[in-house]
C-alpha cells in the first residue's frame, strides 16, 4: 500500500507591523489608509488589526494593473 502525502501551506495573519515591513512603509501610514477606508482589506479580530497576505497581495495586483501601458 502506498501513502500518500498531501502538502498544505498555511501561511498566517499579518500584523500591521508585519504588512508595515512587507511594503516598506510606517505603520503610521497602514493606520490612516484604515481610517480613510484606503489599502488592502484588514481584519480586526478582537482588539487585533489584522491583514490577510493573500488579499494583500490582491490589493498590490490591482494597483500594478493600473499602471500597464495604454
């Protein structure tokens, strides 16, 4: 009998410090894009802002497909 195996990769929730790093930015900055309803989805769980990398990664799609040549 063979065993099969299956791989999954988990990959968790960033913290605001975590996407600050990611993208090179403060996390000052994260804070106001929240606040003005700007920058890739986040999450609160709790009293915990979190943001989930593959949407991150989405958002960061969408802001490249903006800038392709006419």
């Amino acid at each position: 009998m063979e065993a099969q195996v299956k791989v999954v990769s988990v990959e968790g929730l960033w913290t605001p410090d975590d996407l600050s790093t990611f993208l090179g930015i403060p996390v000052k900055t994260l804070r106001d894009w929240r606040f003005k309803g700007y920058g890739p989805q986040w999450l609160r769980l709790g009293k915990h802002v979190r943001y989930d990398p593959e949407t991150v990664r989405r958002w960061l799609d969408t802001l490249n497909g903006s800038t392709e040549a006419a």
